[in-house]
C-alpha cells in the first residue's frame, strides 16, 4: 500500500467547495430521475398507446429502439458537448430539448411522429445525462461530501427504472398514456431553472480543443450498429444475416474508432479515460450488472401481470420493496462505508448480495407466493445494487481531468445503455427459446383448453427461470471483475482531482487522490 493523496498540490487541497453545491444535487438528481424512468415509463403505456397510433406488432419496437439507438449511440458525442461547451449549458439545453421531444411524443398521432419524438428524447438524454453526472463530479470535491452525494445519484439511477414501471402503471390506468410522455415536462422546468440559478460550474474545466469528428461519426456508428445488432436478435434471431452483419460492422467500426482516439490530438474519448484500470473495472462490470437488471425488470413485469394477473399499477408497487432497497444500499451502506472501505469491497459483495436474489427468483413458479419469494428476492437485488452502484458512479469519475469529466461520465450511461440493449435482447432471446421448448415437450399431453393454456404459462415461467440462471452467472461475473480489477483504496483525504478544475491540466497522473494497493 502507498498512500500517494499527499502528493496533492497545494492549490487543489486549498479549493472552495461550491457553496451551492447541495442546492444543485436537488436539481441534478430530479434530471437524472426523468431520464432514468423514462426507460421504464413507456413500456407500460407501450400496448395502450400502439392502439391508439395504429403501430403493427412488428413496428412497435421502435418506440422502444428509437430511443435507445439516438441515446446510445450519441452519448460519448454528448459527453464531449459537455466539455466543450461547459457542463451547465449543455445540462440546460438538455433538459429543455427532453422537455419538448416529450411534449411531442405525448401529442403523437401516429407511429412515424411517436418514433421521431423517441429518438429527439434519446439525443437530448445523450447531452443531458453526462453533463449531470460531470456536473457532480466537479461540484463535490470533499471525500465525505461526495459520497453523500453520489450515494443520492447512485439510489435514483439504480431505482429510477422501478419508479418508472410505478409511475407508468398509475399514469395509464387512470389518466391517459400520453401523459407517460407529457410528465416530463414539469421535472424538465424545475430541473432546468433550478439549475440555471444554482449552478455554479468550476471555471477553466471545459476542453476547447477541436472536436474529433471522425471519432464521433466512427462511436455513434459502432455503438448504433452494436444496439441495433443485439435489437434484431431478439426479434430475427441470431443467425439473421442483419442481426450478424450489425455486430461485424459495429466490431470494425469501434476497432477503427479505437485506432483514430490513439491517433489523434485531440481525441473524442482520450483513451487514458478508459485504460486506467480502475475505471475499466468499473465500466466493464456495471455493463454487465445492468445486462442482468434489465432483462429482471421485463420478465418480473410480464411475470406479475401475465401469470399473476396483477394490474399495471399494482405492478408498480410491487416493485417498491427493490427501489427501498436500493435506497438503502445506495445511501446508509454505500454513502456510509465509502470513505472507510475500498470501492472493491462494496461493489463485489453488492453484486454477489444481488446475485443471491436473483439465485432465489430461479424457483419461480406459477403459484409463488410473492411475500415469501418476491419480497425477499427483491430486497436482496435492491440492497445488492444500491450498495454496488454508488462507489461505481463516483469511481468512474474520480480523478479524471476536469477537461475529461464529461466524456468519463459519458463512458457510465455508455456502459449502462449499452448494458440495457444487450440484457434485454440476450436474455429476451433465451427466455423465448426455453418457452418454445417446453411448450413443444409438454403441449402433447394436454387435452383441454385449460391444460393447455396451463402448460404456457409454465412455459413462460420456464423461460424467465432459465433466463435468470443466466443472470445470476452474469452477476457473479461482475462481482469477480469488481473484485480483481477494481484495485483503488478508500478516499484517502479532503480532496478528489476534480478540484483542479481550475488549472483545467493534466492532473491525473499526479493526483490520484485514493490509497492504491499494489
């Protein structure tokens, strides 16, 4: 172990805390929660609203892939927006397009305009989300502070999804599903001009190098191809020739992308951002633990309304037990522990703590009690995730030259979004398989009506079951990653890199503020 935090210099350990900075967490934090439930929100408006436009079954995935597409594929374009322009403006410009893509989607009259609507919102989330998190990473520079408030942003980014599905259900069943979309633009207005009057950002952090262009063709080319690859799988197969040929450009163009970003002089995401291994860790394994979250929240839903015969509402509120849960791990385990235990030791036992609720919803049946299987399962997942995601959000950015906050902040939503298309399509498409197979081994011997339609919905929970086997090794596997190498000590002191942002320099190398173990 060597502790290198007294290598700090003396301006960076003498920087002003903003005295704005909780005001600011408020309205940062109420941007993050419409951004992260409007992934949600929508799926339950989904089947009210493709009737009401006319959307065929085979179009309906583009309200859902429109978004996703414009989202991921724009966000390290996004986070390079922040640090050009400076963090405040791109987060208001954000918020205020999000704002009227959503006030667009909600007054749709057909498929073409919902899907265009969809797509706006995933470009303006695209400037907006790390610009938010940038913003945060800038503010908070004392080790305590910014685990109190990484713990507040980690809890709404890990149970935000849930309050979508909640929110979503009570909006449908007694208001009207264009209000999923028109909900967003009160969030939008207090976010925005609470932030317009509140945040101070940092000066001399922007980047105002030219921007890389061919970087930012060759990115949000391979990552829309790497999306829209893993979306035509769920739905073709994985043998279709435009599922295999998205994945093999998507390859050759984040080969290119990664060749011109070692090349050039100013690159779209500066490789330093990724290499260093304990950010690596981190967006490699928070990826794959949302590969495993996404794919849950589908098939606990389709589980509880389809099988159970739940309402949409009721839905949502089945689901608070997880987004207490994440409170809780995000805000008294994580925020709590953080400045007292390395990152590793929250984020690997967070994830094997939610593969274990996960290992219990692989028992799943047809007449599971949701008090004596879901509740629990749900608590372990919530707990798990909170505690996990928290020093992951403030891990990924700590350190990073202030000039780079907004491309390493981009590199978490990346990794997230990225996370979501991946798990929903992998894991759809297992579960799909497992259900057709048991349905084909099983259907022979049920005569009557209801045996048959028994035998489906065993199918069904077969599938979801068989899915979340898979689920559980994918957790595990994050946990070993988190475990090996994230490799960063606790918060050694007062300050984080983040504070430099007034020299707007190369400080990374120099300052990196945690107690390494070697």
């Amino acid at each position: 172990m060597s502790e290198t935090a007294s290598k700090a210099p003396a301006q960076a350990l003498g920087a002003a805390p903003d005295a704005n900075r909780w005001k600011a967490l408020v309205f940062i934090a109420l941007a993050q929660l419409m951004v992260v439930l409007d992934g949600t929100i929508v799926n339950i408006a989904l089947p009210s609203a493709q009737q009401d436009l006319g959307i065929s079954d085979g179009n309906r995935q583009w309200v859902v892939t429109a978004y996703a597409l414009a989202f991921g594929g724009l966000l390290l374009f996004g986070g390079r927006i922040a640090d050009l322009w400076g963090r405040k403006r791109a987060f208001v410009t954000g918020l205020a397009g999000f704002a009227a893509a959503s006030a667009l989607g909600g007054a749709a009259t057909n498929g073409a305009m919902m899907f265009g609507a969809r797509a706006l919102q995933g470009v303006f989330g695209a400037v907006l989300a790390p610009a938010a998190l940038s913003l945060l990473a800038v503010m908070f520079s004392d080790a305590k502070e910014r685990a109190k408030a990484f713990g507040i942003y980690g809890a709404i980014a890990g149970g935000g999804g849930a309050v979508g599905l909640i929110l979503g259900g009570v909006l449908t069943e007694y208001l009207d599903w264009r209000w999923t979309f028109f909900v967003n633009a009160p969030f939008a207005v207090v976010a925005a001009a609470g932030a317009y009057f509140v945040v101070r950002e940092p000066e001399g952090g922007r980047n105002r190098s030219p921007l890389d262009i061919p970087g930012v063709v060759l990115s949000t080319l391979g990552l829309v191809a790497l999306v829209y690859g893993f979306t035509r799988a769920e739905s073709d197969g994985w043998g279709d020739s435009t599922t295999i040929g998205m994945f093999v450009g998507s390859a050759v163009l984040l080969l290119a992308f990664v060749v011109v970003e070692s090349k050039v002089k100013s690159p779209l995401l500066p490789l330093r951002v990724v290499t260093e291994r304990n950010r690596g860790g981190v967006y490699l394994s928070l990826g794959l633990a949302i590969i495993a979250m996404f794919g849950l929240f589908l098939f606990l839903t389709y589980y509880l309304q389809v099988v159970k015969g739940y309402s949409p509402v009721t839905t949502g509120f089945a689901f608070l037990p997880m987004v207490a849960g994440m409170i809780t791990g995000s805000t008294q385990i994580g925020a709590r522990l953080m400045t007292r235990v390395a990152p590793r030791l929250l984020m690997g036992p967070g994830f094997l703590v939610a593969s274990l609720g996960m290992l219990l919803l692989t028992q799943m049946e047809i007449g599971s009690s949701y008090a004596t299987l879901l509740l629990p399962a749900m608590l372990l997942l919530g707990l798990g995730m909170g505690t996990a995601f928290m020093p992951a959000m403030s891990l990924a950015t700590l350190g990073v030259q202030p000039r780079d906050a907004g491309v390493a902040s981009a590199m978490v939503n990346t990794s997230q979004q990225v996370g979501g298309a991946i798990g929903t399509a992998l894991l759809n498409t297992i579960a799909a398989s497992a259900t057709t197979a048991y349905i084909r081994d099983h259907i022979g011997g049920a005569a009557s009506r209801p045996q048959q339609q028994l035998v489906q919905l065993q199918g069904m929970v077969n599938g979801y079951t068989s899915a979340i086997w898979f689920a559980v090794g994918i957790l595990v596997v994050a946990a070993a990653i988190a475990l090996t190498l994230v490799n960063a000590g606790r918060p050694g002191g007062a300050t984080v890199a983040g504070s430099r942002a007034g020299t707007g320099e190369g400080v990374e190398d120099e300052v990196p503020v945690p107690v390494v173990a070697h």
